[in-house]
C-alpha cells in the first residue's frame, strides 16, 4: 500500500504537450505558480480547544480552508501540499486512535476525520511526518487508505525480510517522490504542461522516537544524503520544477553538513535542483523576523540561500504561500523570481470564518471526541491547588515537572549524546491569582480535585498550548535562570517590622517565575535581585546571590554544589516558549537539543494516565525542592502575601502550610491577606 511506484512518474496522456502551446520557444513565457501548505496539523481540524471546551479561532483545518480557498482564487496556478504530523497531538486524534485499539473507526475502513476535510481540498500530495508513526505502521496504512492524495517519502525504507504488498529489504517504505503534470496559464494567457517533481522528508529520529513501533522494521536514511540520491533522478525523469517537502526545521547553518541531523532545511536549502521548500516540524513561522539573523536568510522575499521557502505554523494557524515566476525558454523552465509568506487565520482577532461545511463532515467525531475527553484519564492522589503557589513548593507545578521530567528520559534514552546527562524540569504556575490587578476569581487559581481526573483537569494544571523542549545548560546556568526567576519576590528588609510585601506583582508575570526540579535550592528574599524581569542584570547586582545551597543529588547520592555543580550539564525539560526566548540563562536557540512536537499538557496526560496504570494514582505531593531561607533576625518582621478569600483556600492553607501562616486581612480586590512567618525554618528542615 504504502509504495505506490506507479506514481513515481506521472506521465501525460498525449506525449509533447508542453511544446503545444501557442507561444514560441524561442520566446520567453513565464508563468505565475502558487505552491500552498498546510503542516503540522497534529489533528486539529476543528477549530475548537476540547481541553476547555470552547471554540478556539486560533487553530483548525475548518478555518485554513477559508484562506486555502481565496489564496487559490487569487492564482490562475496553484497547487496544493501537507507536511505531515497530521494524525496525532490533539484528543480527536487520540479519540481515533483509541477506537481502532478497539477494532473501531479506523480499523472498519471508516475514513479518518482528518481526510473527511482534506479530500475536500485539493492536495496535489501528502509527506509523513514522524508523528504518524505514533500508533503503529498497521494504524498508520489503515489511516492512509483514506486520502484520497498520494503521499511520499524518500528516506524511510523497509529494513525486514517480511514487509508488506510486496516489498522487499532496502525498498522505500513509501513513494519517494512523484512528478505530477500541472496544466498552466501563462501570464499571456496561453496554456502549458508543467512537470512539477516532489519529494518528502522525515528526520532519522523516528527510530529513536518510535523504536517500539519501528525497530526492525524499518530504517531511516539522511535527509540531504537521500536528497543527493533523488533530486538528480528526479531531473532525469523530466521534472521541471522540484518542490521538497521536508518535514524538519531549519537547523543549524553552521554545520549544514551534520549527518542524520533532524533539523535539515537549511541544508536543503543548498541542494542543486530544488526549487521551492515547504518545510514544518518545528512549529514556527518563516519567514519571520526571529530567523533574521541566519546567513543568507532572505526574511523579505522569504528565501534560504535564495531558494523560496517557507513554513506556517502549527494547528493549522497558518497557510505557507509560495509564489514562484517560472519562465520558459527554449524548453526549459526555470524560475526567476519569488515571494513566501506565512498568512495567520488569526491575529488580535480572527480573520477568517471556520468553513460550515467541513465543520458538518467532522460533526459526529467532533462530539465524539467531546465525550471523549470527558472520559477519565487517571487518578489524583490528592488535591491540587494552586493557593500558595508563589510561597512554597506546590503540587499544581510539581505534577508538571515530574511529568516533563519522565517525557526527558523516554526521548533521550536511545541518544547516546544525552542519554548519561542529568534531566531536570522548568515549570511555572500559570494560575496564580493573576496580576493582582483584578478582583479574586476562582478561574485565576489551579483547582483539581483528587480522584478521578480528565483531560479538562489537564488543561487547568497546563494553561497554555506550549510544545515540550529540551535544552542542555550547565550548572551555572541553572542558578542564573533561577536567579532571574527569583525576581518574583520583592527584597525584604530584615530589620524592619513594617509590613512588607513578598510578591513583585508588578515587576514580575507569575508565568515567569520558573521552579526548577530535579535540583533542591533556598531562596533569600533578603538578598537584592542579580536580574531584572527579562533576566538583564541590574546595574551593581552583578555579584548578588539569592539562590543558596544549590545542590543535585545524584541517583547514587553523591551530592554536587558550588563550582562542581557549575560545571556539570544538564538536560531541562521546558516548554517551547522558554526554550526558544533567549532571556533566562541556559535557553535559546543555541541551547536546545530536542523539539518535541508534544503539547506540554499532552505529557501530562499521558503521565497521568501511565502513573495510573502503574500505581493505581498519580502521586501530587510537592516534594518540596525549593524553599525561602530562613531570614536570622531579631525584628519581629511582618511580611505578607496575597492569595485566594475562600474557605477552601484557607482548609487547604491550613493543612498544608510549611510555614507559619495567618490570614491578616482581605484587600480592596477581595484577596485574602496573608502573614507568612520567615524567620522560623519550614517543617521538614
């Protein structure tokens, strides 16, 4: 099924058409193609969020359409392509999933919901992504049999002496690439035949990400080497225009040449033949101003070293545009000039209308997958509150950091590079009372409740539709980023027994206020901050220390501090927002070493999910890594901080206080004021 090698040439019915057309090929013609992508859909094709149960303008398929549809009315030439990770990352995808684990859906021949809309549109062709390989090879064929367009890949092959519909060991598991004739209009009116060649690309990875579903099966072969092989042939066999489909980011520019490198675009980018690149993989946008800065970037044109490219997005955020100018003389076409762009269905409000009719041909998954996520995915041990969040060590962080910590350790177990380092985890409470600039309101506090847990509970620990990251920092690092974090507290002044304020709501967005696991540190509030809100150091701060007794504990207890810690390396689990924003030490671009195209909530459901099957419940316990220091003094000191005015608030405070608290008052916003005594040390120490 899946090596379709009848499709690899197209050939036309009636042989010589190009040379059919009115125009002289002695006289140049050029002619206007438009090339559009959709990627890294990840099964979002309603525009609809299940984890809170609203519409959500800012994603689906059903609203891409719209702009597919009027980017394709502007072109008299345009085809259409998808990128892959199409069948997995949203709970319509696992809702399918879970019915073929069933013998369901899927497995009776029904049609994926994904290509219920996509048959609609279009597509000239489909490229795997590595997260098709998610649920299995057998899911995999079951779910293609559904497009109703070919698809392809050129590095991916079969690696077993029993593969399927014939194929044999060193086969391409799927068609490497298609040359498929696309009738034109010139710019004069004239019409022509144009070859249009493409070729598909997934990262090597796959083996590593994968190995349950795929070892033994299959193998996967450099992105550039495979495109040396192909792109030459693809010539060969008459193509005129070459478009690749790499289902990678861009990379590094400066070591193009890395072998079975995950992230090849750029590398792609400088193989003779090819000449347009509809790219993905890594969730963002090009061209954009963040990809300024890489040589031979192009950010006006949209160009890689000068070839057009470009990549939309993620969910279906965005339309990849490519416009070429091909002309055609004495027989040849060749393009002369371009413009990419990436076209947002969203921005500071919606900016196109979800397609009625698509949202009609998914109706009955769409309220399945409802019921779906209503569904448990596991079991809580206790409650968890986000109330103190900002005071102490908290349940409502710490599930997400021992479940970013896990989703590490899984992804790095088979990379040799990383697979012996440390992994530690950066979380945040997104729901901590807001800004202090509005009226108490339960929604602005983490409120699951033990027992039986859904993925609505996951979207209320996770707030935001981040991707998980890791970036590799050293232990020097780690105590900077905490040091920028640490900028969440306003510098207490021993020595006075007026009432202070502990939380720099004004400085300082809680979402900011990183705690990192795997580490156990103290926080002095005494001390003045080393950083400012964007992490830039506060000029004379430069030597202030506020986190003390950094230390990490090794499996075989040995414990490290100080300039041994300083020196080692660590693996930190994060979301893509930090990973890719530069400002905290030890993040940015040049730091990370893994993108992972899982939703940080998605770890999290399955986490819980997993620690339920093991352990009957998912442990939420803080385990308490972090602490303030305990301030020696003899000033009776008076510091407070603000929390939520109810009494399920003050049970929880009650009991799970590790300090000395005492509600003083309730603010003119309706929090509740409370006195937390830091000149005792907390229980447990």
């Amino acid at each position: 099924m899946f090596n379709k090698k009848v499709l690899a040439v197209v050939i036309a019915s009636t042989l010589g058409l190009s040379a059919c057309s009115v125009n002289s090929d002695k006289e140049a013609v050029q002619v206007d193609l438009r090339i559009l992508e959709t990627t890294d859909l990840h099964a979002n094709i309603m525009d609809f969020n299940y984890y809170s149960g609203k519409e959500d303008p800012t994603i689906g398929l059903t609203r891409t359409a719209s702009l597919i549809r009027a980017a394709g009315a502007e072109s008299d030439n345009f085809v259409l392509v998808d990128n892959g990770d199409l069948l997995q990352g949203s709970p319509m995808a696992d809702y399918v999933a879970d019915q073929y684990n069933k013998d369901l859906g899927v497995a009776q021949g029904d049609i994926h919901p994904a290509y219920k809309v996509m048959n609609t549109l279009n597509y000239a062709v489909g490229n795997i992504g590595n997260h098709e390989f998610n649920y299995g090879l057998e899911f995999l064929e079951k779910a293609l049999s559904g497009a109703q367009f070919p698809y392809i890949n050129a590095n991916v092959y079969c690696d077993s002496s029993e593969c399927w519909n014939g194929l044999e060991r060193g086969d391409n598991l799927f068609t490497p690439y298609l040359i498929q004739e696309k009738q034109v209009v010139d710019t004069d009116g004239n019409k022509h035949t144009m070859k249009i060649g493409y070729i598909g690309f997934v990262p090597p990875q796959i083996l590593q990400w994968d190995k349950k579903h795929l070892e033994g099966k299959v193998r996967a072969d450099d992105i550039i080497a495979s495109a040396n092989k192909f792109i030459p042939e693809m010539k060969a066999q008459g193509a005129d225009i070459i478009i690749a489909i790499p289902h990678s980011g861009i990379g590094t520019p400066e070591n193009p040449g890395e072998i079975n490198a995950e992230n090849a675009t750029y590398a792609l980018s400088l193989v003779d033949g090819i000449d347009a690149i509809m790219f993905g993989h890594s969730h963002s946008i090009f061209p954009a101003q963040k990809y300024a800065d890489i040589p031979n970037a192009d950010i006006e044109k949209g160009t890689l070293n000068g070839v057009a490219a470009v990549m939309p997005g993620r969910w279906g955020d965005n339309l990849g545009v490519i416009d070429l100018k091909v002309e055609l003389k004495e027989g040849n076409w060749s393009v002369v000039d371009s413009h990419s762009e990436a076209r947002p269905i969203f921005k500071d409000k919606p900016l196109v209308e979800a397609d009625q009719d698509l949202r009609d041909a998914v109706k009955t998954e769409h309220q399945e997958t409802l019921k779906f996520v209503s569904q448990p995915i596991g079991k809580a041990s206790g409650n968890m509150y986000s109330f103190l969040t900002l005071v102490q060590d908290d349940p409502t962080v710490q599930i997400v950091a021992d479940a970013q910590i896990d989703k590490v350790k899984e992804q790095v177990a088979n990379i040799p590079a990383l697979k012996y380092l440390p992994v530690l985890s950066a979380a945040a409470p997104f729901k901590a009372g807001g800004r202090h600039g509005t009226s108490s309101d339960a929604d602005q506090y983490v409120q699951v409740d033990k027992g039986q847990l859904t993925y609505k509970n996951a979207a209320d620990l996770y707030l935001y539709p981040n991707t998980m990251v890791v970036v590799k920092a050293t232990g020097a690092e780690v105590k900077d980023w905490l040091e920028c974090s640490a900028n969440q507290f306003n510098q207490i002044d021993p020595g006075s027994s007026k009432p202070q304020a502990l939380i720099n709501y004004a400085g300082h967005p809680t979402y900011n206020y990183d705690v990192i696991d795997g580490v156990t540190y103290q926080i002095d509030v005494t001390q003045p901050n080393k950083f400012d809100s964007s992490c830039t150091l506060v000029p004379g701060n430069e030597g202030a220390e506020r986190i003390s007794g950094l230390t990490y504990t090794a499996e075989d207890g040995t414990q490290y501090t100080g300039d041994k810690l300083a020196a080692m390396e660590f693996l930190v689990g994060v979301n893509n927002y930090r990973a890719f924003g530069g400002s905290f030490a030890g993040t940015g671009f040049d730091h990370v070493v893994l993108e992972l195209p899982d939703e940080n909530r998605s770890v999290l459901s399955n986490y819980i999910t997993a620690q339920t099957a093991a352990k009957g419940q998912v442990t939420t316990e803080a385990d308490h890594n972090w602490s303030f220091k305990t301030i020696d003094t003899d000033t009776a000191l008076d510091v407070r901080f603000e929390t939520q005015n109810t009494e399920k608030a003050a049970e929880f405070i009650e009991q799970f206080k590790q300090r000395n608290m005492e509600k003083v008052a309730v603010d003119e916003l309706g929090f509740a004021i409370y006195k937390i005594d830091l000149t005792a040390p907390p229980k447990g120490k």
